[in-house]
C-alpha cells in the first residue's frame, strides 16, 4: 500500500467511524515525516523563530481545520506548537488513528513549509 502526500492534500476529511489498522499506519506516516504515534493519536512539534511566527502558524492552520471539521488539540508555547490529531468517532467511540488525521497532517505540513521554514 502505497500513500503518498499529494494524496493526502488532494482529499477532504470524511466523517468516519472506521480508524486505521496497525499495518496500514505506516504507509500513511510515510507520506507524512515527522509525525509521530502517541497512543490514539499523531503527533508534530513545530519550532518557529517567536511568539508571533507561532500564533501566526495557529491562525494559517484555523482556516484549513475548520474546513475540514477536523480539530486537533495544540499545545502553544513561546516559539513552539504541538499538533495532535485524533478521531473521536473510530473504534467504536473509543477513538483511535483514521485517514482524516493524515489528511489533516499533511495539509497542515504544507502551510508550514510554504510560510514558515
């Protein structure tokens, strides 16, 4: 199985109650470096330069977010963002690792490549 990034940017958050399989999950986090496994979740740590290149960051991701209905928990620090996505509604309620979480990754990977390194 073979994902790749444009992919990923190429489709839109579906609702969803069927997470990822443990063998599937690493295709995806080939097509998206540096995320990483944290139990139920991924997880990415972006460094910026200040406080406002972060805020700045928080607010160029809100818009892509809010339109794919898929929110991630941030952890905000001075010159840091961690970005955790997680599907609620997978494995039966209990929560878990879907597609939307990668596609949300990936196109959150793209506005910080394009404005921010």
């Amino acid at each position: 199985m073979m994902i790749k990034t444009t992919d990923l940017l190429a489709i839109k958050s579906q609702p969803t109650e069927t997470g990822l399989s443990e063998s599937k999950l690493a295709a995806y986090f080939a097509a998206t470096p540096g995320w990483e496994q944290d139990g139920p979740r991924i997880v990415k740590t972006f460094n910026f330069k200040n406080y406002y290149e972060t805020l700045a960051f928080i607010n160029a991701i809100a818009y892509v977010i809010h339109a794919e209905d898929h929110h991630p928990e941030l952890v905000v620090t001075y010159n840091r963002c961690v970005v955790k996505f997680d599907t609620h509604t997978v494995n039966e309620g209990k929560g878990g690792i879907s597609v939307n979480d990668f596609i949300c990754a990936a196109k959150v990977d793209a506005i910080f490549e394009q404005s921010f390194s």
